[in-house]
C-alpha cells in the first residue's frame, strides 16, 4: 500500500549545483535527502512524485549557498 503525502522542507542548494536548471537541481537534492529513508509518522520515502512550489533563493549571511522552502508530494 503506498500514500502520497506532502512535505515542507528548507532546502539548501549546494553552489556546485547552480549551473544546471532549479527545478532540475533541487530534485536531484530531495531525491539525495528523501529517497530510500524511513521518515517518521509516514514510513518509507520511494519516489518524489511532483514539486507543489518554490519559494525563496535567500542567501544567507556566511553563506554561499540560496535556501529554498520546497513543497513537495
């Protein structure tokens, strides 16, 4: 039995990663992050199945990476 759940999650995108399109890049992020682990209260992550929004790109102080906030399913 699979659910679909959504997610928020404060994404930092690594600056190496900048070169290739967002969307692009911050799936290759999640999929690092979520793929193949065990979140608590909703089980196995599988799949990123769609990218709700994308919100952000600040930089933050001593930083050089942009934050993202990411909803996800």
């Amino acid at each position: 039995m699979f659910f679909l759940s959504q997610l928020e999650h404060k994404l930092r995108l690594p600056p190496h990663k900048l070169d290739t399109p967002l969307e692009e890049a911050i799936i290759d992020e999640l999929q690092t992050i979520f793929l193949d682990k065990v979140i608590l209260k909703l089980g196995l992550c599988i799949s990123i199945y769609d990218i709700k929004s994308i919100d952000g790109g600040f930089v933050f102080p001593n930083d050089g990476a942009p934050t993202y906030t990411v909803r996800l399913f």
